[in-house]
C-alpha cells in the first residue's frame, strides 16, 4: 500500500464526486484540514478511525483508497483485445516449451507486461524476443 496512491486516489475520489476537499472533510465528520493535510503530504499517518470515515462516504473500503482504481486505466479497444489475445497465446506457447511451472498471477503479469510493452513500441504482435528476454530475466533460476 502507498501513500502516495492515498493521495492520488483522494483527489480522484474528490473530484470525481465535485466535492471540494472542505465537503468531504464535512460529509465524514472530520476537523478542517484533515483530507487537505493528507493529499498535501503534512499527514503521513492517518488514524484508522479517519480512513475508515472516507472510505464510508464513498462505500469503499480503507484499502481500496490505497488501491489504484481500475477505473484509471483506459478502456480496452478491439485492437487491444486482439492484441492482447495475441499476447496471452505468444507467452503461454513460450513458457511451455520453457517447461516453466508459474503460478497463475506471475503469467497474468508478464502477460501484462508484455501487452503494455507491446502497446507502448506499437507492435502489431508481441515481440518474441522480449518474452524470452524477459522470462529469463524473471525466471532464470526456476
């Protein structure tokens, strides 16, 4: 968890909502200043009591305010889902015939790193190069 994620999803929530930081302060029954010490980095260490009072007036929980919000990431378009079909096949064809054994969170996460690798160079497909380079670099050692 991070707070710097706290703040960012502060001013988020805030904004999303058209409350001014006076207004959240007030819906969850905080001192004047409170959220505003928090999102400028004054309070490094917000009471419980206090993280639990903002999650409730959005119905979020204390940790999804140190989450980042899906909701942040754009929405996939047919081309990315092609994409990241492709992605997801080129890296699951790899780690077989690398004979890796991978819990499914580590696959799901180089599927994504290699998606937004991928994405990010403007790659029609994956590069092949890539995932073995990067399969090594992660598990050399399995």
């Amino acid at each position: 968890m991070s707070y710097t994620a706290l703040q960012k999803n502060l001013e988020k929530l805030i904004k999303d909502h058209n409350y001014q930081i006076a207004d959240l302060e007030r819906k969850a029954g905080l001192r004047k200043n409170n959220i505003y010490n928090i999102i400028k980095g004054i309070s490094k260490k917000p009471s419980a009591e206090l993280l639990q009072a903002v999650a409730d007036v959005f119905g979020l929980t204390v940790k999804d305010l140190f989450t980042t919000p899906t909701s942040s990431y754009p929405s996939l378009t047919s081309e990315d889902l092609d994409l990241l079909t492709t992605v997801a096949q080129q890296v699951i064809v790899e780690i077989k015939t690398q004979q890796l054994k991978l819990p499914c969170i580590d696959v799901t996460s180089i599927i994504n790193e290699v998606f937004n690798y991928s994405v990010e160079s403007k790659l029609p497909v994956a590069d092949d190069k890539f995932i073995k380079w990067l399969l090594k670099q992660k598990y050399s050692q399995c």
